[in-house]
C-alpha cells in the first residue's frame, strides 16, 4: 500500500487487493525482514511524529480488539513473538488498539512494535 490508511482501511486494502492479511510476526528473523523491506521502500513516506524525529510506521497485524492489551493477530495465529519497543503497549490514553511496525530515523525505538491510535 502506497498511500497512508487508517487500520481497518488498510486490513481492507491488503484483502480486496491481494486476498491477504497484514502481516503477522512470529520471529526475529520475520520481523528483520519486514523492517529490511519497510525500510528501503521509496514509498513510504516520512512523517514529523514530537518535532524532532521522523518516524514512520507500517500496520502490522497485530490488535487489542477488547481494549486490555492483550493483542492478537488478525489471522488468528498466536502470540508468539513480540518486539514492543520500550514501554509500549502503553495503550495511548485508551486510544491506541492496533499494532504498528516502526522506523526512525533517529531514537531509539528502531525497528519495533508500538501501539497506534486507529482513527
């Protein structure tokens, strides 16, 4: 998906347009590989997250469907593999129920899970 989308939108989009789901991590080596194809792709764009890092972030598919951090994936696989970056879950406020990978480009939360507010 090239364009930014909301959660559900893009849950949407990967089945009409691929017959697929976002993608579930059950390793180390699948998250690298996600993070290695994410991060060299031209489009994706950057955005200005606290004004003075740009992240961005990748849905993955990864949900808190009842609002208790405690996450599924959307292909019903388990759990297995987690990679939060630090203090996450941390649930936003209760605003934030779906899981997103992220990069930085500066900072230290490269290449980890963080929970993101789905609008």
């Amino acid at each position: 998906l090239l364009k930014p989308v909301n959660f559900t939108d893009g849950i949407n989009q990967c089945k009409t347009l691929y017959d697929g789901n976002l993608a579930s991590i059950h390793s180390k080596d699948e998250n690298q590989f996600l993070t290695n194809v994410f991060s060299i792709d031209p489009n994706v764009e950057y955005f200005l997250n606290d004004n003075t890092t740009y992240v961005r972030y990748a849905w993955i598919g990864l949900q808190d469907p009842t609002h208790t951090l405690n996450y599924t994936w959307i292909d019903g696989t388990s759990v297995d593999y987690t990679n939060w970056a630090h203090n996450e879950p941390d649930d936003g406020g209760g605003l934030q129920h779906c899981g997103a990978l992220q990069g930085v480009t500066t900072g230290c939360r490269h290449h980890s899970f963080d929970n993101i507010w789905v609008s």
